[in-house]
C-alpha cells in the first residue's frame, strides 16, 4: 500500500464491505480424501497476477484487478487500496528492471528488443498536478515553471540514479488531448442523436459511483474518452506504429490529481483489446495507462531517488512544451501537435479548473448563433451553477449546468431517475423528480452537465498536495495543524497557478495562429474560446489513417453497469472475510 494512502484517510460515498466474491468463486474444490479440514483456508489471494512466494502447496486464489473493478461487493476505498499497486514505487522498479530500448538516429529505428524487459518510457502531466507542485514550490511560481521542473525530474534527474540511468523519452502535456475532447465532446453534446442530457464521463469517481449505484444514468455519460485516457491511446497506437513494437514495450505513466485516476487506467475499456480488434495478439490486454501517480507522489519519487524536487531549477530546459532539446517524437505532425512552439491559451475562470467542458460547449453554441449571449446563474450553492445561451432576441437557445461534489450529484441523478408506473388503474408514475409538474415537461432541461466529484473542481482532487501535509507545514513554518480555513487558502492559491498557465502565451498564441505559426490554435478565423476545431478534427484524421483504426474505438469508450453476487449466500460471507483477513486487507 502507498504510504500516502491507506483505509484509515478515505471517506467514500458508500460504506465499505467485507465480502468479496472472487476469492470464493476461485477456490479450488476441497479434495475430502486428502484435504484436512482445518486447511481449507489456506490459500493465498494474488493481486493483478503478480505470485508471491508459496508459504502453502496449496493453490494460489487468483484476483485479477479487472475482477475488484467489477464487483460492487467492493466500494471505492477498497479499490483505492487495490490501485495504490500503481505508485511512485512501481515507476521506480520499472525503471530500473532492464536497460530502456534505444532510439537510433533515424526515425523508426529502435535497437534492445532482444531484452523483452526493456521498454521505451513515457509520461503524461496533468494542468492541475503542475499547479499543485506550483503553490508548493511558493509564491511567484507559475503552472508553467513548476512543469518545466517535473519535465525535468522526469526526462534528466530520474535516469542519473538508479540501476540503468533510465529516465523518461518523452513528457507529454494533457492539454493535448483535453483540446481533442473539448471538440470531440462538443459535437456530442449538440448532437440531435445524443440522448439528452449527455454528462460529463470525465471524472472516474462519478462513473464509479454512477455505474454501481445508479445505472439509470449510464445511457447519459459522455462516450468520449478523458484526457488521461485519450493521451494513453494515442502514445500507445502511435508510437507502437510508427517504432514497430508492440504497445506492450511501451510503458506510459500519467501523473494527476486524483486517486480515482488509478480506476480508470485499470479499466479493462481502456486497453489495446478495445481498439485492436479482431488484429489484437494473444495475451493479457495492455493497458492504454499502465502507471498512474499523484502530485503527492512526484515528491515522493522525486525523494527515492535523492532529489530534493524544490531545488530543482525553474529555468526552461528545453522540456515539456519546448521541444527543442529532446528526442522528435517519430511522427512530424503529431510532434507539431503534442509538443508546439507556442501554447494555446489558458482557459479563463469562468471555465473552471476541470478541463472546461461546458464552457466549451457553451461557446461554441455562441459561435453558431451570432449574437447570443451566455448567462450565468449561481444553483442552491457555489458547486452547482446554470447556464442559458439567448438568442439576440432573448429566446433560449441551450441551456447547462455544472454539478460538483457528491451532495449536489445525488441531486442530478434523483431528476434523472425514471418514473415507476403506478399499480393502480389510471394511477400517475411516482418516484421520481422528474414526473411533470403543472405546465413543465416531464424531462431534465438542461441539455448538456458538466459532472465532477470533487467540490470546486479537479484542482481539489484527493492526489493533490494539501496545506496540512507535513512537507509543506515544514515549507510554510507551520507548527498547527492548518484548518479548514487554511485549506481553503491553500486550495485559492493552487487555483491561481492553474489560471496563471498560459498568460505569457497567450497573446503569441492567437497571433502566431493568424500567421500560421506553430500552436494548436490552427487558423484564427476558426477558434472557438482559443481552439480550432477544424485543426483537431484533421489531427483526429490523421491518426486515423495512421493507424487504420476507426476513429471511434480510439476516442470512444463505453459505460456498464456494475451487478455483483456479494453477500446474497450468507453461508459463504464469513470464509470470505477469513481469506481477506489472511492477506491483512480485512475490512
């Protein structure tokens, strides 16, 4: 377990269970002829595949992660505990498992495939976790220098230790793909085919949450991938076509801002088998994701290693958004796309600090419809806000809303939730808040909802740093512990680091995209709220044809519901809860 994680510091929305149905369907049948009875339980239960050293002759109880994500026996907390497997630690000792494989000098060309250890090593960084690591790093310091400063822990000061010098090839921005998905989303979202409304899919601790306790809903979600999840396909697809190796020697790990982050790279919706096909080789599937760290955890693996990550220079390296100094990525115009020379803006506050789904959409409404104008409306607190884009006439065109935190979700889902017939002849539906009220339709009106678990946003998921963390009472000469007050303080300045991302480019952004220089803007006459859509949809088409994949199985994924066994046969509860305990994860 993480050491920054454990049972004791989480608060999910449902309360944890003790059975688990896996181990008991995997038991191997007593033998009554040879087995003693007192040994019935000794069998050791495995996580993710991984044969810990035989304590028994017994057989070893086989637990696949794929299994806890689809047994609603199990609530976040345990699953949290189950994915903490993917840490700072686990970056580490892949690392330093086999010499990285070796890019030659011209493109394509990649030697150490004869080592079916070594891999090629590559990451992607959330907005959110660099302005994190920014108001830890003090004041003064922008989203953009503390990601210069990550970009160069993970490409230079990882690969000076360790037992290979390894380090990461490339550090990808998730801004990439998030503009991908703001198009992608925006189409979906005004689609007359979509059912209304769509909901924001990006948040994996609100899909949880709606796949195991109201799948009513799941017909709702957005199908378009997350950022985190579209940056794994298109490394993965990518580099594997253009390199000639096997997404399986890939190795990409994502670092961001939520624990719930590790769910979603463990889904099974997001491996190579969901958009391989029919072509996909033998084998376990190979996640898009295969690591995920929080921003807590760059401290901690920035100190594995003997790094102090503070001291590190705020000086532009030639990383991250500045490519000049690192290896080309293989494919030209994926290189202009992932890494320009000039950023695109930052969003403005009014976005949020979520990725910017609504405002996205609420724009591009704008964009269709000269003249409108987006009104905005505070809800019943400072996590719900709704939205109305009017016509020069003062006709609504579209109307949204955004929800955060889970009080205000058990809200949206309750409106959402379909009206059960009445047995009584001639009877009204009830149960639920949508059935008509006098002179209203008996649907949702919003149109479009943006959907996160967090309250105020992904700046506050649970992998961000806290005010209360001991290196930052140590850094800010705290001697009490910081309060809610504090936090909120804290949470206001890491705020200010997200907005401050961009500012210096802004301007060179939009003027370079008007004389065709090199950002993501594409052409000026074309941006919506600083992107162009015609430029991501044709990056969109031309990793298509690059890869001979349909276009959505790479930028769509898909949503079920979670129905579990657990706990229906009494008889087999307690032996459950002993085989939990024998492996000290016992709730």
């Amino acid at each position: 377990m993480s050491a920054i994680l454990s049972a004791d510091t989480l608060n999910d929305f449902i309360a944890p269970s003790v059975a688990c149905i896996k181990p008991i369907e995997t038991l191997p049948p007593d033998d009554p002829s040879t087995a003693d009875p007192s040994s019935s339980l000794e069998h050791e239960v495995v996580l993710d595949g991984s044969l810990p050293q035989q304590r028994t002759p017994a057989q070893a109880a086989q637990i696949s992660l794929t299994d806890c994500l689809a047994c609603s026996g199990c609530v976040t907390s345990a699953e949290a505990i189950l994915v903490s497997l993917q840490s700072h630690s686990e970056v580490l000792s892949t690392l330093d498992a086999a010499p990285a494989l070796r890019l030659g000098s011209e493109a394509g060309v990649v030697s150490g495939l004869e080592d079916e250890n070594a891999k090629i090593f590559v990451a992607s960084v959330a907005p959110q976790t660099r302005a994190s690591l920014a108001a830890a790093c003090g004041p003064g310091t922008s989203e953009r220098e503390a990601g210069d400063m990550l970009d160069r822990l993970l490409r230079e000061e990882l690969g000076k230790g360790g037992k290979w010098g390894n380090a990461f090839t490339w550090v990808v921005d998730t801004n990439a793909a998030r503009e991908m998905c703001l198009v992608l989303g925006a189409e979906e979202a005004l689609s007359p085919d979509s059912k209304k409304p769509v909901l924001a899919s990006s948040c994996p601790g609100w899909v949880c949450y709606a796949e195991k306790t109201h799948p009513h809903v799941l017909p709702y979600l957005s199908k378009v991938k997350s950022p985190q999840a579209l940056t794994g396909t298109l490394l993965k697809t990518a580099l594997s076509r253009r390199l000639g190796v096997p997404p399986s020697r890939i190795w990409h790990v994502a670092v961001m801002p939520c624990f719930d982050k590790k769910l979603e790279a463990s889904r099974e919706e997001l491996t190579d088998a969901a958009w391989a096909g029919g072509g996909k080789q033998s084998g376990s599937p190979v996640r898009d994701v295969d690591c995920v760290i929080t921003s807590k955890e760059v401290l901690m693996l920035a100190e594995s290693r003997g790094i102090n990550f503070f001291d590190l220079s705020k000086k532009e390296s030639g990383t991250g958004c500045h490519p000049s100094s690192q290896i080309p990525f293989p494919d030209p115009a994926l290189q202009r796309y992932l890494f320009p020379s000039q950023l695109s803006p930052q969003q403005p506050r009014e976005a949020s600090t979520s990725g910017g789904y609504l405002h996205f959409i609420l724009q591009t409404v704008a964009s269709r419809n000269p003249g409108s104008v987006i009104q905005g409306a505070r809800g019943r607190n400072s996590d719900v806000m709704e939205y109305t884009v009017t016509s020069s006439a003062g006709e609504p065109l579209f109307r949204a809303a955004r929800f955060y935190g889970f009080r205000n979700i058990q809200n949206l889902v309750r409106k959402l939730k379909p009206p059960k017939p009445s047995r009584m002849p001639g009877g009204r539906p009830f149960g639920s808040a949508r059935r008509p009220a006098a002179g209203k339709p008996a649907t949702l009106e919003y149109s479009y909802v943006e959907v996160m678990a967090c309250p105020g946003g992904c700046t506050n998921g649970g992998g961000q740093i806290k005010v209360d963390d001991p290196i930052i009472m140590e850094r800010t000469g705290q001697e009490t512990v910081p309060g809610p007050q504090e936090q909120k303080e804290w949470l206001a300045l890491v705020d200010e680091a997200y907005f401050s991302g961009g500012e210096d480019d802004a301007a060179l952004t939009v003027n370079g995209a008007a004389n065709g220089a090199g950002g993501r803007a594409g052409a000026a006459a074309d941006l919506v709220g600083g992107i162009s859509p015609s430029y991501i949809n044709d990056t969109l088409e031309y990793w298509r044809g690059l890869t001979g994949i349909e276009k959505d199985r790479l930028v769509l994924t898909s949503f079920r519901e979670v129905i579990s066994d657990v706990g229906k046969d009494k008889s087999q509860v307690e032996r459950a809860a002993q085989l939990a305990g024998k492996i000290g994860g016992g709730w």
